[in-house]
C-alpha cells in the first residue's frame, strides 16, 4: 500500500495525534493485562507498528479509535496471552481470566473506561455492534459472578467516599473501612487486610493517597489497587513505576465496577513512588 506524503500523514503529525492519546491507551493495555510492565510493552509495539507503516493508522474513524485498532490488531495476533509461569495471587487471577468469555473483558474495557461507544468498539475489535452488546453482558455477569473480597477505600471526599462504599456493597464486596488521611489508612489496612485498595491521590491532611498505599503494599504484600485521581495523565507517562488500574475524576458508576472488576482479577499493582 502506498503511503501519503501529505501533511495529515507526516511522522510529525502522526506523533502528535498519537501523543494526545497515548496516555489513555498506557491505561488500557495495563488494565488489560494486570501490570504497567506488560501493558507498556504492548502500547509501545503498537506505536512501533505505526511508525514502521503509517497506512496501519486508519483515517476517518477517529484518532483514538485509529491507535486502538492497532493496539487490537497487535494484541489479537499474539493471542491475548496469559502467563503461563503466575504463582501465589497472580496465578489466582490467571485461573479467573481463563474462565471468561473471549474478548469480553476487552469490550467491557473499552466501553466503560476509554468511554468507546458500541460502535467504536466494534471498529477497533473488527466485529459488530451486535456482537459487542453481548460480550459487554457477558463481561458484566461473569466478572460480577467470578470474584467478591474486602475492599478498603481511601478517599477524603465525604460523599464520594460514600457513593464508591455503596458502589462496592451492591457488586457483593465487603468494605472494611473509609480512610481520609494515610495514617487512618495505614491504620484499617492493618487492621484488616483488604483484597483491593481503592485509594484516591490527595488527601485530607495533604498526604499521599500513593504514599498509603505503598505502606500498605510494604506490609501487607501484593494485592490490586485502584488509583482515583482528577489528573490520570499525570500517572499514565511510562516514565516511573506507575498503576495498573486508574480511574478519572468525575468517574461514571459503570467505570468504578468495571474497575473494581479487572482489579479483583490481578494479584499485584506495581508499587508507585511517592
């Protein structure tokens, strides 16, 4: 296929339009594959793929949608993988994944995190409309069916920290305690171990939601965490140990419980750096 020399193609513009994006598919991929490591790896292949072959980064659907496509295509050739070599918690969450439907976790992503709408997704997913309403229900029931545990939630907003206590009680989860500060947190996490943190960045008294949670993580071991922060690019530069699991400020209800969902599904969130 011949490549266009027009401006709207250049390397220069292809960078930019991807650049507005990338931070978003670093989200997915990590989402996707439980780790900043892997999920990296799979965004920087995908702009590798671009690079090498500007025809792959397909105009008139949208730039995002165009850098998700090529992710998809990448992620579907190499077969989705799934470690083979998991032990402890991470082997756990492997055998939980390997009990869903194809591709559902995949349209559920798409659709209640990256905001896609069904036909966007089944753009980037090469399937129908049709065919991504069913794998967005089966998404929901199986994931809802497949895992339930305590979860800890770190958020100093009064009524957020209520909407995200009730959000997680109606999935079936069992909320051990709300923390506003990184001492309180500090404190419930040890006094009853979580199965997932859900922690936002800034609290209360200024300390760090991230610092909390590497307290925790530093006594307690590995478990999912979920980040909540109105700055999500801030977290999603590839530069630093970053989280694998992130949600925006405003978030939407369907965003929390696809969150909760994926998190439950993974043994470890790669520990942050204050």
């Amino acid at each position: 296929m011949t490549v266009s020399s027009s401006p709207a193609t250049s390397t220069g513009d292809i960078a930019a339009l991807i650049g507005a994006h990338l931070p978003y598919l670093r989200r997915y991929a990590r989402a996707l594959t439980g780790a900043q490591s892997s999920g990296d790896a799979y965004a920087a292949a995908t702009l590798e793929a671009i690079l090498q072959d500007r025809s792959v980064f397909e105009q008139g659907i949208g730039e995002k949608a165009a850098l998700f496509k090529v992710f998809h295509t990448i992620w579907a050739s190499s077969g989705a993988p799934v470690a083979v070599e998991a032990t402890g918690l991470e082997a756990r969450a492997q055998q939980h994944m390997a009990r869903l439907s194809p591709n559902t976790r995949e349209a559920l992503l798409l659709h209640t995190i990256e905001d896609f709408n069904t036909g966007e997704v089944a753009e980037i997913m090469g399937t129908d409309e049709n065919e991504v309403e069913t794998l967005l229900d089966t998404a929901r029931q199986e994931m809802a069916d497949a895992v339930s545990g305590r979860v800890l939630i770190i958020e100093d907003e009064a009524i957020i920290a209520m909407d995200l206590e009730a959000l997680v009680a109606e999935m079936g989860h069992r909320v051990t305690g709300v923390a506003r500060t990184r001492d309180e947190a500090v404190k419930l996490g040890l006094s009853q171990k979580p199965d997932l943190i859900m922690a936002d960045i800034q609290l209360a008294d200024n300390s760090s939601g991230i610092d909390a949670v590497n307290d925790l993580l530093g006594e307690l071991g590995e478990m999912p965490v979920i980040f909540i922060t109105a700055f999500p690019e801030r977290l999603l530069t590839g530069e630093r140990p970053e989280p694998a699991f992130l949600i925006s400020k405003p978030y939407r209800e369907d965003q929390v419980r696809s969150a909760v969902s994926q998190a439950m599904f993974f043994a470890s969130t790669e520990t942050l750096k204050g």
